[in-house]
C-alpha cells in the first residue's frame, strides 16, 4: 500500500467550557490513503466533527484548542501551523463540505463569483478562464443549466442545488482530501440520494481521498471503503466497510447495527436497544466509556481503558469483542 | 371497527401577499384535498418531504391551525362545527407531540408542571390527584419520580422527549399527532422512544398519526401508510403491502432512495430529476408529473383521482393516471 495522505496520531483536542474542560477527541490515530473514502460514524458528541474540522485547522479557538498529538498530511504536521500557512492548504490541498451549504456560501455574491474567487485566487486563471471553468465545475456537479445558474445568487437554489455547489467550489482546486461533513443530511430523501451518488462518482473522477462525517450508518454503507466508529471522543472500531457491517466487534458498533429499523426486515417487532445513554463528557468513567450500556462488560472494563487492537481484518478497542462467526 | 378518525378532502392554504397593498397574490396548498380514516388503536404512518405538508396536515387535523376546507370527524363528529365548549372537551382526546425536544418544553417549568400543565387546564382533578397522576405518567414513559423537580435543560434529548410523551398522555386521549417524534434523536436512543410509543399504542390502544421523512422507522410503526407530495396523498396502503409493493412512481423512487445500511445490498436506485416543485407554483395535473419517469402526456392535464388497486379487505389507494 502506498504512504498515507494523512495520517492523525494521537490527536486531542479539548474545549474550555464553564463547567471545567472537556475532551471532545481523545487520543485517536488513524490513516488516510489516497483516492479512498473513509467514514467517520457515530452518535453526536462524539467527536466527529472536531476531527473532521481540526484537519483543516478549523477547530473554533478559543474555546478548543489542540492539546496533543499530530495531524500530518503528506508528511507534514498541520498542528501548530499559523493561520497563513493553513490557509495554504486549506481550499487547495484539503476541502471542506458542510452539512448545511448556506453556511459555506455568501447570500450576497452570485454563485460564480464566489467560485472565481477561489480559481482566480489559487489557480491563477483570468476572470473569463475562471468564469468558464466555473460553468464547467457546475455541470460536472450536476447541475442544469449551468451557465445561466453562474449568475444567480444562492437564495435562487434550492437545498439540493446549494450543495452541489459547495461541492463545486470545494473541487474547483482539485484537492487531494475532502471533509464532508453530514454532505446530505440536511437534504431530502430523493436528493440526498442524487447527492451522495454524485459525490461518490467525483470522488472517483477527480481521485481524492474523502473523509465522510455522518450519523448515518446507511451513507456509510453506501459511499465508503473503510469507516471508523466513534464514541465518546474515541475510536472504538477500525473496519473494512463489509467486514463491519457483516461482523461488528465492538459491542457498541453491534448495538447500533442492530438498532436501525431498516434492517429489521418484519414490520413492527420491538426494536433492540442500547440502554441507557451516552456519559457526560465532564464525568467519564475510568475505564471503557461504554461499560455502563453494554451487555458484554468484564470486570477489567471498569479500571481500564481499552485501545485499539487488531481482530481479524478489524481494529477493536475492547475486552471482550463480539465473536461473529462466518 | 369504528373510525376513530375521519378526514376528508381536508385543505389548508396558506395566503401569500405580495406587492404594495400587501394582497394576496397566490395561494400556497399546503394540504390539498387529502381523505383517509384512522381506525381506533391504529397507526397511520405519514411521510414525504419537506414541504409536502405532513405536518400541516397534522396542524389542520386537531385545528392547531384553522383548515381551509374540508371535514375533520373525531368519532364521528365534525370539529368545525362543535361548539366552542364542546370543541375543547374534544381536544382532550387528540394530543400532540412535537418533533424538537428542545423547544417544545418550557425551560421555566419543571417536569412536574409540564406533564401537569393538560390537566390545570381542563380542570381535571384536585391538586393530590394531578400529582399523582405525574408519577404514574413519569412511570409509564420509564423515568423516575425524582425528576419531576428538575428542569428540561437538565435532561438529554431522548428523555425530553418521554417528558412530551408523558405530558402527551396525560388526558388519557385516543389519538396522538407525533409530529417527527424521534427524528432529532440519536440512532441508539431512538429505538428506545420507538418502542415506548409501539408499548404504549399496544397497552393503551391509542390511535397514531405518525409523521416522518423517515421510511424506516414509519414502517417500523405504523398499521398503514400515507405518501404526500405537494399537499396530495398520492398512495395510502397496509404498511407491508406499501413497502413490497408500491404502485406510485414517486413511493418507488422514495422507497429506492434511502439509503441500505448494507454494503453488500446495493441499492437499484431510482434517482428523480430535479427538484420539488414549489408548493406556492404547483405544476398543473398531476403534482409529480414533472418528475416522474413513467410520465404520459396526460398526467400534466387531469389531477388522477385515487383509486382503489387493493384486494378485498387490503384497500390500497394510489392516485396515479396510470391506474385509472
């Protein structure tokens, strides 16, 4: 396999709040490798989207900050980099999808002229070259109509539309890495289906390495290779996207599968359940963070921390892993 | 058995007013002529896409919002046409409960007012009987009675959203509206809700209206099956017989849209062209016509009735032209 395009070690990142400092992410490692697309699952809270945002040196500061750990992508840290150098990197290297696309779009300029800006900016293109590689990003996205869509405002778009222009602007400097984060969730059924399907295939077409930050394990199902699930700030589970969803190991990772309705095929049988509910991030318990909901607890979860260790084509951060058998 | 509800050709539209004199310049169908009965201690499952009017049709139904036109009967009698006393002592039997847990609580009130707050309304009770009757509802939706002291910020989504629940059951009503009742919550605490509203339907034969953009968990619920598009119900169907066989092209496409949490299951999708149409600009004839690949010239002329394709005793409805 060839070296990781990004390779997180050890990251943690804390924010100060009233009531003492909290550790959203706490010490988790893992590798992303060209052109493949990786997800990054759990509940919120978790921590997921601090991790997705502090690769792009996007963690809010204050109140988080950085307190540990290295984020190299191509062989350099990202960490401790000041703000000229990331913005370097950012938008060129390393893009950025947002949940919700109005965040990521100016209701005050046109469509194109928020993404000339960009092509101008870092690819050095004439405003007529950088007008028509807009239109020709708009197509690619999707979208109909493109060069009339060019000089409409973002209000002019439905929710569908604003998307697929963020995701436009986000590969106008072919980047190497995208961040999506929730890319479709604020969208309807029917368009996030359209959505997800052209963000796959473009991943593909312009061979970018994707990090997909969801709540939804069926996105995941769909558009990754790899995904890594998360609780409580940590990675507990490390899986080849068949490999997890065919044999969880981690009991939390099992629980979430079995607790989808869609894949409880009879209609209106009672639903398995993870009981109880997720610790409080300023109160957590001294060993496995899942201890206190999960059916599979040993006596050695409550005093230590389990870290990630290899099972089968699996990395599983626990005691006593779930045995499927084949 | 008896309807315990009744709706027919039920509208809401909402004026839009536009230019100087502020007239109504259009009019928004929210809820366009939708009909359908909801047996006692059954669940009717309602979903579509934002904008569809699912939960304007909820609105409409327990008069949160005045409809247009149309008949709403509980039990058999008309809502618009009760008196006012009467009207209110219906509206105990028809309770609601909302999609977000966080703004549908007071942040002021303690659990125990909240739950109570019904019945200091309709008079029910004296003080000791109403604060017995918060334990018990505390009981039911499976939280303790030490929390009735404290306040909604204290507690996490999922239990909020017991706390609506209890407050929803306070009067004891045949039918509730839940409106997205668990869809800001987590994967692993929404099965739980989930299955405190199936116990409590089961033990307590109340009737849902059960309002979701989420097909899995609607079918995961519900008895029967209602899709909306712009403010029409399109297809009404016993759930197993809606997600085996659907008829409409826009329930197939909705259905082939969501996402299989199952890598190895790939999905034959049916991806739709474009976007919603607005509600406000309805497309003439059929409201999908503009989006449905089995199109025929005809659908942009006639709004298809629905028809009956059902079997006997399995009535299913899907108004599509290419059943009539």
């Amino acid at each position: 396999m060839s070296a990781p395009l990004l390779s997180v070690r050890d990251l943690v990142i804390e924010f100060t709040t009233e009531q003492g400092v909290v550790r959203a992410v706490d010490g988790i490692s893992f590798d992303v490798f060209p052109n493949e697309t990786v997800g990054l699952v759990g509940e919120s809270g978790c921590g997921k989207t601090v991790t997705g945002l502090s690769i792009l040196g996007l963690v809010p500061r204050p109140p988080g900050r950085i307190a540990g750990g290295r984020i190299e992508f191509e062989g350099r840290d990202l960490v401790g980099l000041d703000e000229s150098e990331l913005r370097a990197i950012r938008g060129r290297d390393i893009a950025m999808i947002f949940q919700e696309p109005m965040t990521a779009l100016n209701p005050v300029f046109t469509v194109g002229s928020q993404m000339t800006d960009v092509l101008r900016r870092y690819k050095g293109l004439s405003r007529r070259q950088a007008r028509a590689a807009a239109i020709e990003l708009l197509a690619r996205v999707g979208i109909p109509a493109p060069d009339r869509r060019v000089d409409e405002y973002p209000h002019q778009l439905s929710g569908g539309m604003r998307q697929r222009v963020v995701i436009a602007m986000a590969l106008s400097c072919d980047p190497k890495l995208i961040v999506a984060d929730e890319p479709t969730t604020a969208l309807d059924v029917t368009t996030q289906a359209q959505v997800l399907e052209q963000l796959v295939r473009l991943q593909e077409e312009f061979r970018m390495a994707m990090i997909l930050v969801t709540h939804d394990l069926g996105v995941i199902a769909e558009a990754c290779d790899r995904a890594m699930v998360m609780y409580c700030g940590r990675i507990v589970e490390q899986a080849p996207i068949e490999e997890l969803f065919a044999r969880p190991r981690h009991p939390y990772s099992a629980g979430l599968l079995a607790s989808i309705p869609a894949r409880v095929d009879d209609e209106r049988r009672e639903l398995p359940v993870i009981p109880g509910m997720v610790p409080d991030l300023l109160h957590l318990p001294p060993g496995c963070r899942f201890a206190d909901r999960c059916g599979r607890r040993l006596a050695r979860c409550d005093v230590e921390q389990p870290g990630l260790a290899p099972a089968g084509e699996s990395r599983v951060a626990c005691f006593n892993p779930v045995e499927t058998p084949r | 058995m008896s309807a315990l509800l009744e709706v027919r050709d039920l509208r809401k539209h909402f004026p839009v007013r536009g230019g100087l004199l502020r007239r109504v310049v259009a009019q928004v169908k929210a809820v366009d002529g939708v009909s359908f009965t909801l047996e006692a201690g059954r669940t009717l499952g309602l979903v579509g896409e934002s904008g569809c009017g699912k939960s304007t049709l909820g609105r409409a139904i327990l008069r949160l919002q005045r409809p247009t036109g149309g008949q709403v009967l509980l039990e058999g009698r008309d809502l618009a046409t009760l008196p006012p006393a009467e009207l209110i002592a219906m509206r105990r039997e028809m309770q609601i409960i909302f999609q977000d847990p966080f703004a549908s609580l007071s942040p002021r009130r303690t659990v125990a007012q909240i739950i109570r707050e019904p019945l200091d309304v309709h008079g029910i009770g004296t003080p000791e009987e109403r604060a017995r009757r918060v334990l018990e509802l505390l009981d039911v939706v499976g939280m303790r009675a030490a929390v009735q002291d404290r306040y909604p910020h204290e507690f996490s989504g999922g239990q909020r959203q017991r706390i609506g629940i209890a407050r929803a059951l306070a009067l004891n009503p045949k039918l509730i509206v839940a409106d997205e009742p668990v869809s800001a919550l987590d994967v692993s605490v929404r099965s739980q809700v989930l299955n405190l509203i199936a116990k409590l339907q089961r033990e307590r034969g109340i009737a849902f209206l059960f309002i979701s953009h989420d097909l899995s968990v609607v079918r995961h619920v519900s008895d029967q099956v209602g899709v909306m598009y712009l403010g029409k119900l399109v297809e009404l169907a016993p759930t197993h017989e809606l997600f085996t066989n659907p008829r409409h092209p826009y329930t197939e496409a909705l259905l082939s849209a969501v996402p299989v949490p199952d890598p190895r299951r790939k999905a034959k999708r049916i991806v739709l062209a474009g976007d919603v149409p607005s509600p406000m600009n309805p497309p003439p004839g059929c409201p999908f016509h503009t989006r449905c690949p089995k199109a025929l010239p005809y659908c942009s002329q006639a709004v298809p009735q629905p028809v009956d394709v059902g079997s006997p005793g399995r009535p299913h409805s899907v108004a599509c032209h290419l059943y009539t």
